[in-house]
C-alpha cells in the first residue's frame, strides 16, 4: 500500500496538481490523510516540516512533505 501511495505522489507531483506551498487541507490531500491528523501532528511536534508567517496561517512545503514520507518508509522483505 505505501508503495502505492508513492506512486500516486509522484504522478501527481509529474503531473503538477500540487503546488510548491501547500495550505494544510492541500496538504492533507497530497498525503492522503485528513486536515484533522496533520493538525494533531503539529500539536505533537512529530509531523512534516511547516512554515507558519502569522499566528492562524500555516503553509507546508511540498519538498518537506516528501523528505518526510521519505523519513517513514518501511522497507520490507
């Protein structure tokens, strides 16, 4: 299954559908998890990297959000 999931983000990133800086909820999509999740992640400290310019406003880097993928791979077999 993750394999399938990194096969999906590349052809989405190949096919552009992402941009550069993502809001949370466009982030949330390109990992396929809910903005409810990355929310909890902040709290804990524990998820990808994110940029937050004003107290409400938080933007992901869709670079940061593959190296962080990248970070929790499972590699099996």
């Amino acid at each position: 299954m993750t394999h399938d999931l990194l096969a999906e983000l590349r052809s989405a990133i190949e096919a552009q559908q992402y941009p550069q800086i993502m809001t949370p909820a466009q982030a949330a999509d390109f990992l396929g998890v809910s903005d409810y999740y990355l929310l909890d992640l902040r709290k804990r400290k524990s998820g990808p990297a994110y940029s937050q310019p004003a107290s409400k406003i938080v933007r992901y880097m869709r670079d940061d959000l593959i190296a962080w993928m990248n970070e929790h791979r499972v590699i099996t077999g």
